[in-house]
C-alpha cells in the first residue's frame, strides 16, 4: 500500500513537472471558457501532449492497483504463522523423553494423566468418594500406570521425565498423604491435568 501511494505521488510531480510552461507575453484569459484543446494537440517542444499524459496517468494508475491487489493476494496465501501453544506454567517435558520410544512414551504418559484426572473429578462427585486422601491418588497413579504398560515402569525407561513430574507434583498438589478437602481435590485434577498437557506438548 505504501509503495503505491508512492508510486501516485512520483506520477502526480512527473506531470507537474512536464507539463509545459505558459508562453510570456500571453494575453490575460479571457472571461469566456476558452474551447477544449484536442487530445491529440501538439504543445511545446519538450512537454508532453495531453493524450500522453492521460496514458502515463493511466499506467501508473493501473500499476498501483495491481500492487495491492498483489499485496492483498499475498497476505492471505501466506498468512502469518500463528504461535506455538505455550509450555504448562512450571512444567516442560519438551525434549525430556528419549530412546526410540519417546513418542510412544510421551503419549502414554498424556493418555493416562489426563484418564486419572477424570476419575478423581467423577470421584470426587459422588455421594461417597472411594478416593479420600493424598495417598489414595498417588496409589491409583501407579496401579493406572502398571496395568496400563503392562508393568513397564515409564520412570525407569524416563527418569528425567519422572523426576520434573514428581517435583511439579509435589509443588502443585503437595506431598501430605492424609485426607483431601475439594479444594486439595481440585488440586490434583488440575496438576494431573497439566502433566498431561505437558507430555501432550513433548509429542509435537
């Protein structure tokens, strides 16, 4: 857009600049409109007609339209490309999984953080909730983990990754083990919730 206000502007000082100046001695215009001069007059020696002017006129003008209509065309085919999804806030598992199952690894840890989220969520629902304390979560985080790969210890195969979980979860939801009130509850689900989200973010 700006080069094509340019590009106007250096059209418009070209013209005023060509066009040729009035002969000295000229008599003062006359009240009445003078009769229009043909296009194709000749002027000057050194000027430009009319009709030449019209036509750079006209070729500039087209060129400026094309450049936006250019500009216009590139900015939506290429747009910008749109940020990343920031890190969880006091987490970042990016890099942090290695060997040739890292991704298989990563997924995993993501599925099954986000699965116990839940089942404390709905737990915590219930008129009597099976899971009551600190403890309990923790124990239903390792039974989840071993059904779920079999008795493969992710920790043992990912111990960078099981060392900045345990210390996020120790930050995020504490380390007691006695009973849990809603608000500790919350907790939990909002840590798991976030150590999935993190291990989502290490497979991308």
């Amino acid at each position: 857009m700006t080069t094509a206000l340019v590009l106007a502007a250096a059209a418009v000082a070209y013209l005023l600049w060509a066009r040729p100046a009035a002969p000295a001695g000229l008599p003062p215009l006359s009240p009445l409109p003078a009769p229009l001069v043909p296009l194709a007059a000749p002027v000057a020696a050194g000027g430009l007609s009319t009709l030449q002017i019209v036509t750079l006129a006209m070729n500039v003008a087209t060129i400026a339209v094309c450049f936006m209509a250019f500009s216009l065309f590139w900015k939506r085919e290429n747009p910008a490309p749109a940020p990343g999804p920031s890190p969880v806030v006091g987490l970042d598992l990016r890099g942090r999984f290695v060997g040739v199952d890292a991704a298989a690894d990563a997924a995993t840890t993501a599925a099954l953080l986000e699965e116990l989220a839940g089942q404390i969520e709905w737990d915590g629902s219930q008129t009597e909730p099976r899971l009551k304390t600190g403890a309990a979560f923790d124990d239903l985080r390792r039974a989840a983990r071993e059904l779920r790969t079999r008795g493969v210890s992710l920790g043992a195969r990912q111990p960078a990754v099981r060392d900045e979980i345990k210390r996020f979860l120790d930050s995020e939801a504490g380390t007691e083990g006695g009973p849990v009130d809603a608000a500790a509850r919350a907790k939990w689900v909002r840590a798991y919730r976030a150590v999935s989200a993190a291990a989502a973010e290490a497979t991308r």
